[in-house]
C-alpha cells in the first residue's frame, strides 16, 4: 500500500539527521529531536522523549493529544488543524500548549513521532 507523501518526505533545509537509541531502538532524528520516520514511533519512544523534556511521565490528557496527533496524522497526512485538534481532543488550545514544554507545535508533535514543523511548512 503506498504511503501518504507526507509520511515519507525528508526535512528541507539543512537539520541534520542523528541516530540514537530511544525507546529500546535506533531512531534517527532531525537536529531538533523529531522523528524522521513517523513508523519508527512506539509509545515508549514517546516516554523517553518526554523524560528528556522534563516530563517525568505522560498523563492522560497528554496521551489523547498525542494519540489524537497519531491517528490524525496516519489517515490524513498531515498535522490537524488547531480547531480539528480542539474539537478531536475535548480540550482548548491553552490546556494543550500547557501541557507540552515547547507547547504543541513542538512539544506534542515531537513526542507523537510527526514531522517537524519547520521541515513541512507549518
């Protein structure tokens, strides 16, 4: 089955790539820690990305944004819009940016695998 184009697109410009170990695997990343390959996320690379932000562990509301990024992002393609990820999650944007460090462009979206904002235009 083909992938969207969005899943399979590198970072434009010049973030370099690292290979780390996170979650138990060999994860390469862009210079600013977000995956470059959405498939290698698991929830445990999530928890590691997260402790490393200062998040000791994920609470719930922080996994349905997470999970609600996921899913949005496999059937779509791409990010959510801020009121599809307001109306997906039960929660207001201020709620979501307080729960993330870096808010939830680079916060949330990190810890959820998907690309780098600066790398897909958004």
């Amino acid at each position: 089955m083909d992938q969207p184009a969005a899943e399979t697109a590198r970072p434009a410009g010049n973030l370099a790539q690292q290979t780390r170990s996170i979650g138990g695997r060999e994860i390469v990343l862009d210079s600013e820690g977000f995956l470059l390959d959405p498939f290698q996320w698991t929830e445990e690379v999530a928890g590691d990305l997260a402790r490393e932000s200062g998040v000791t562990s994920l609470t719930e509301s922080q996994w349905r944004v997470i999970r609600f990024l996921r899913e949005f992002y496999s059937y779509h393609g791409r990010a959510p819009l801020h009121r599809q990820l307001k109306s997906g999650t039960g929660l207001s944007l201020m709620e979501m940016e307080s729960l993330f460090p870096g808010g939830i462009k680079h916060g949330a979206r990190r810890l959820a695998g998907l690309p780098n904002p600066r790398s897909c235009g958004m």
